[in-house]
C-alpha cells in the first residue's frame, strides 16, 4: 500500500509521539523528593529534608541545603573556604528558582556567607533575576546580611601556592577530592514535591584561581539550572563554560518534554558537548543531573567519578555514581 508524503508525516508524527510517551509509561517509579550534585550533597540534602518537614516549603528546603557546603571551610569549592580568583577574591554566584518562574540569582557576590539567600532576595524583593558585583553586595548588605571575610587561611595558603606557578588546569572529579587545591566546582540541588512541583538550587564558588569578574554556568538559568512546571528540572556540573556554550540545563528539560527520561536527557546534552567541543573537552569533566515530575532521577557525565546524592520522600539518602561517556558503558 503506498502512503503520501503527508501521510507518511503523519505516521513518522504519531509514531515520534508514541516513543515519547510508551517510555515515560514503562518506565519504573522510584520516587525521589531531593537529589543533589556530589558526596557532599549528603549533608546538604538531611538540611534540606528537615527543613522541608517542618515548613513543606521546597524552596525553604532547597535554601537551608545549600546553606551547609556554603558555611563548610573545608569545601573549596562553595562558600565560605572556596579558592579566591586570581587576585585574591573569594567571589561567590548562586540561583534559586521554582516551576513558576520565579527566580532570583547572584553572581561574583564578595563577602557575604551565603549567596543562595541573597538571590532568593533578589527573587522575592526586586523586579529583576540576577545581581552582580558590588551592586549585589550592596544589595546583600541593605537586606541585613552581614560582611564576612571568606578567604579562609587554607584557601590564602592554596592560592599562594598557586601564584608560584600561575598555572591553571581543571581537575576532573576535583570535588570529590576535597583538599585539592583546584576544586572548582559548585553543588546543585533539584526537589519534587508530592503534588510534582519542582524547585531548584545552585551555588559555588566558582573556577579555582580564575580570572577576576568570571561567572560560569551555575547563576544563569538554563545553564547551571532550569526548572519547568510539569516537566522537570536539571542542573549542572564541572566545567562551566562547556555547560554555558549549549544552555545545558534548558537543553536537558527540553529532551523531557519532548519524552526522555532524566538519564537520556542527560546523556543526550552530554554527547552533544562532545561532538560540539571534541578535544577540547578529552580531559574536562562536564555533568548533568535531572528530576522530572514523578521524582524520577538521571544523571550523566563526560568523565567517570561524577556522583549525586539521592533523598526519597522517607529522608532515606544514597550516594550514586553516574554513568559516563568515557566510562566502561559509554561509547568512546
């Protein structure tokens, strides 16, 4: 039986449609309520829980998370204790942000402890999305937040160390090293509810020694985090700059709604780095982790050794590892 091109369309359509969805109806449910980037997403998560148990507020959750690698000096990779830029500043980015468009976000935020509640601020206070610099400061510090140095004796003694070389090179995995002096990364957290409302944070320190004013992916929405109502939310992980050149997590929720599962979306942003970036990326490590409204859970990464921490609705956390492109599955 011959089919007009119309026709045929309109199977290639339907059939498009029919994939989307019979995944998404096959899949197995294993709710999760919070999951978050790295070991240490543990201890953020129990805050988060907690939180969410005494106010089930998702973004009271998502802050009181965030607020622990933030107020950890021992973690160079967020908050108080990050590595300073290059000149000696510990600048700080964050975002915050719900399935309603409601987002607030700060970036190369200096001496205030915890950025995440600054942008939450900057959401619930001003008409815009994002402050930077010395007018987030400014900001910061007329909302009550108190100055605080943040350039810890450790980080000083890292980055001195570091000007006897003036050599940077990301390390792959850095943040589960804690103590290596190029951790450079951030925590991103994503939360849905029981009635499938998503929220999402993110907040770092940034790149390790990087050039003074640099903001990477994790304060821009769609880059380190996106969150869309009845679809899911994604955030990202290691190397910023590779995430911001794709819009990674927009890319990520958009392969949901068109009907992948969180891991897919994951792996599919992850491959496209590769094939956009090739050897510029043989030794970066770029990772992805989404929830969608079922509290399905994905992640993915270039690199092995990308872990995420995984909360279910009983406060019950596990550590995962991700799949990787260059892993023992992956394809190359």
């Amino acid at each position: 039986m011959k089919t007009s091109r119309r026709g045929a369309l309109a199977l290639g359509l339907g059939g498009a449609a029919a994939a989307a969805t019979r995944p998404a109806q096959a899949r197995p449910q294993r709710r999760s309520f919070l999951v978050s980037t790295w070991d240490f997403g543990a201890a953020a998560n129990a805050a988060a829980f907690a939180r969410w148990k005494a106010t089930a507020n998702l973004l009271d959750a998502l802050e009181a998370g965030a607020q622990v690698p933030e107020a950890d000096p021992a973690n160079h990779s967020v908050g108080f204790g990050g590595y300073p830029d290059r000149d000696g500043h510990v600048t700080l980015d964050a975002i915050i942000m719900d399935d309603r468009g409601n987002l607030g976000a700060v970036g190369a935020l200096e001496d205030i402890l915890h950025p995440i509640s600054v942008a939450r601020r900057v959401m619930e206070k001003t008409p815009h999305t994002m402050l930077v610099g010395a007018g987030a400061r400014q900001f910061a510090l007329s909302q009550g937040f108190a100055p605080i140095k943040l350039l810890t004796p450790e980080a000083e003694a890292a980055w001195r160390d570091w000007l006897e070389t003036a050599e940077y090179k990301p390390i792959a995995n850095s943040e589960n090293q804690r103590g290596s002096a190029l951790d450079h990364d951030t925590i991103g957290m994503l939360a849905c509810g029981p009635d499938g409302a998503l929220a999402g944070a993110c907040t770092t320190s940034g790149m390790a020694f990087k050039l003074r004013g640099r903001i990477g992916d994790s304060p821009q929405a769609g880059c380190g985090l996106f969150v869309e109502r009845g679809v899911g939310a994604a955030t990202a992980t290691g190397v910023g700059e590779e995430v911001t050149r794709i819009a990674g997590t927009a890319r990520v929720v958009a392969s949901m709604r068109a009907g992948m599962s969180p891991a897919d979306a994951c792996r599919e942003a992850v491959r496209h780095i590769a094939r956009l970036r090739d050897d510029a990326v043989k030794d970066a490590q770029v990772g992805f982790l989404a929830i969608d409204t079922h509290g399905e859970v994905g992640g993915y990464a270039l690199q092995p050794g990308f872990t995420f921490a995984v909360t279910d609705p009983a406060g019950r956390t596990e550590i995962r590892a991700a799949e990787s492109l260059k892993g023992p599955r992956g394809t190359q």
